[in-house]
C-alpha cells in the first residue's frame, strides 16, 4: 500500500514538472539566436537575437539583446543599458556607481519598463528626463 502511494506521489510529481514546464515555454517569445552556443561569462553574458521591428525598439538596425548582469558594478550596466537606447547617464551619488545587482536585460522592452524595473531594487532611483537617465 505505501509503496503505491509513493508511486502515485512520483508520477504526479513528474507530470506536475512536465505540465509546468511546457506552460512556461509555451508563454517565451520564440527568437532567434545569432549563436547557438552562446558565450559564458561569470560578470555578465549575453545572447544576442535577430532583431524585429517593435514600438519598443528604439532603432530596428540595433540587434536586439537578452543579457544577464550578475556581480557587475551598476554604473557599467546602466551604461551599457544607457547606451543602446542612446541616452546619458547621470549619478547624483557616486556611491552608487558600484552597486552590484543581478539584472536581465532584454532590448525589447521600453527604456521606461526597464527604469520601472530598476526602481524596484531598494536602493536604485532613476529617472528618465529627455535623454538622460537621471541616478538618485
């Protein structure tokens, strides 16, 4: 009786992880990858993907980019982040240059998901103005 029991509770546990599985990739957008055996960095690595024309692209020549920042100092990402969506940077407190954050960016969102996004951290507060973003 209790080894059925456990079985039952295995079986359940597998289709549970298959059922959750195919879900999830079902609601990924499907894109194109540029290399199939991306780069791995510890600091950072990224993917780059064809690029579409999107509302919220900001310039369809760019590629579009999914990238991770894991352990990198804040002012490199948000430069970096800055820079593709042709925008300045502007720290008003210089301690937060070196923030190290764990961020996914993908180039398919809008500068201002991405700074809704960033807000959300405790100790980030940007602002986009014209065509700066604006470190508090």
């Amino acid at each position: 009786m209790a080894a059925s029991i456990a079985g039952f509770v295995l079986i359940s546990g597998i289709a549970f992880a298959a059922i959750h599985t195919y879900i999830k990739r079902s609601q990924e957008p499907t894109q194109v990858t540029a290399d199939t055996h991306p780069e791995v960095i510890k600091s950072d690595s990224a993917k780059q993907v064809a690029a579409k024309d999107s509302l919220t692209h900001p310039k369809p020549e760019k590629p579009a980019i999914h990238k991770t920042f894991e352990n990198v100092a804040f002012e490199q990402m948000i430069s970096e982040i800055a820079s593709y969506y042709d925008l300045q940077v502007k720290f008003e407190n210089n301690e937060d240059k070196t923030l190290r954050l764990y961020y996914e960016w993908n180039s398919h969102s809008s500068i201002e998901n991405i700074v809704k996004e960033l807000n959300q951290f405790e100790n980030v507060n940007i602002e986009l103005q014209q065509n700066e973003l604006i470190v508090k």
